[in-house]
C-alpha cells in the first residue's frame, strides 16, 4: 500500500512525495486540531442554541423602553397630521401576551401640550415616570426640538 493511502482520494491521485509531505506535516495536523475544538465546541454550542434569546424586533422597528414586567416596547411610522403626532407601538416579552407585529397598535400624541390619547378618555396629561411618557418622547422628539 502505498505511503499516502491515508489520505482522502482527492490527494492521493498523482502526488509527488514533497506534496504528501507537506500535507502530513500542514495540513492534517489542522485537520486534527480542528476536529478536536469541534468535539470541545459542540456541547457549548447546542447550550447556547437552547437557551431563549430575547425577543428581537424587525429591523423597522426601534426601541423604546420596557418597563418593571420586562415587557419590551417598540415604535416606528410616525406620522403628523393637525397637530397631532402618531406612533404605531407594539410589545415584545408582555406576560399577558399581545405581543408582537399584529397586536400593534396605533398611538396619538398632542406633542405641543403634552398629552396623549387615552382610551374613551380624549386626551390626558403625559406623567414623567410611566411607559407612556416614553412613548411620548419617543414620539414627540422631532416636533417638540423643532416648536423651540
């Protein structure tokens, strides 16, 4: 048998012994090394696969806050229309569900007098302190620095 039957097929066909050579001493202790991390890597791997990641929103989305339930809050499409700046939200991690692209919602803010639309309310003052208000900067960021 010849000196490099070891070798996988590809080669093996027509080598001259300087190349057997410089593959038994480069490249197959690499080969080895290689496998050897991989055996040492893969547990580590499948623990890092299972464990939840956190809720990641898409790429339009921005961040907002969260708030003391760790539930996530997302803006985008903001829109000005009379006065009035809206915002579509959406939450992520909520533990009451609702969470996610299609349990969005649509938020009005009044920007220059500092309140929001509530439910059957109308609109409310906005309270330092409360997720609400963060919508609200968020939100009202460019319309609030451009009215100063």
């Amino acid at each position: 048998m010849s000196d490099n039957a070891h070798l996988p097929k590809i080669f093996r066909s027509g080598m001259q012994a300087a190349e057997v050579f410089v593959i038994k001493t480069l490249l197959l202790p690499v080969q080895s090394k290689l496998g050897q991390a991989m055996k040492t890597f893969a547990p580590l791997l499948a623990l890092t696969l299972s464990v939840p990641m956190p809720a990641v929103a898409d790429s339009n989305w921005s961040y907002i806050t969260d708030n003391t339930e760790n539930t996530l809050y997302f803006g985008r499409n903001i829109r000005h229309r009379e006065g009035i700046t809206f915002v579509e939200i959406k939450m992520e991690d909520n533990p009451a569900g609702n969470n996610g692209d299609k349990n969005s919602w649509n938020q009005a803010f009044n920007c220059k007098n500092k309140t929001w639309r509530q439910n059957n309310v109308g609109f409310v003052p906005i309270k330092k302190g409360q997720v609400n208000f963060d919508w609200f900067k968020f939100a009202c960021k460019r319309v609030v620095n451009h009215t100063h």
